[in-house]
C-alpha cells in the first residue's frame, strides 16, 4: 500500500527494488510489474553489474539501520540472515 511508508515490507521486497532503480541508474518500463523488474534486477545482479549491486547494497543498509531499531522495541538475543552472495 502506498499509505503504508514505515512498514518494512516497503524497505525489504519488490516495492523497494523498484523504488531503488531509477537513484540506481536503471531505466525499465514505468508500466512493468514489480516482480518483473525484480527479475530483471536479478539478472544484471548474476552479471555483475554494478547498478544492482547498488540496490542490493542499499537494501542492505536499510536492514541494518531497521535491526537496531527493531533492538529499541523488541529483545533480540539471535538473528539469522539467509542468503546467497
């Protein structure tokens, strides 16, 4: 939802890779559904290609500001991150 900006779901899925493209310097369709310019982010990612690592760098950061706020309300004792580099 576009009324919903704090919620994480904005910082950590679709809606943030397509809201990253264009600071990233990728230009796709406007029209292009997000789970496609995901898609196509993945695979410039596979390709090294330094604008989506950029997205994907950036996504990150986020994680790591939201984890520490999230460690203001919340008692966080582990945390396991998943994923492939």
């Amino acid at each position: 939802m576009v009324g919903d900006l704090g919620c994480g779901s904005q910082y950590f899925s679709q809606q943030a890779v397509g809201r990253l493209l264009g600071p990233a310097g990728i230009d796709l369709p406007k029209d292009m559904p997000l789970p496609e310019k995901l898609v196509e982010v993945q695979k410039l990612m596979a390709k090294g290609d330094p604008r989506a690592r950029r997205i994907y760098s950036t996504i990150g950061t986020y994680l790591g500001y939201a984890i520490a706020q999230f460690a203001d309300c919340y008692h966080v004792e582990h945390l396991l991150i998943l994923g492939a580099s």
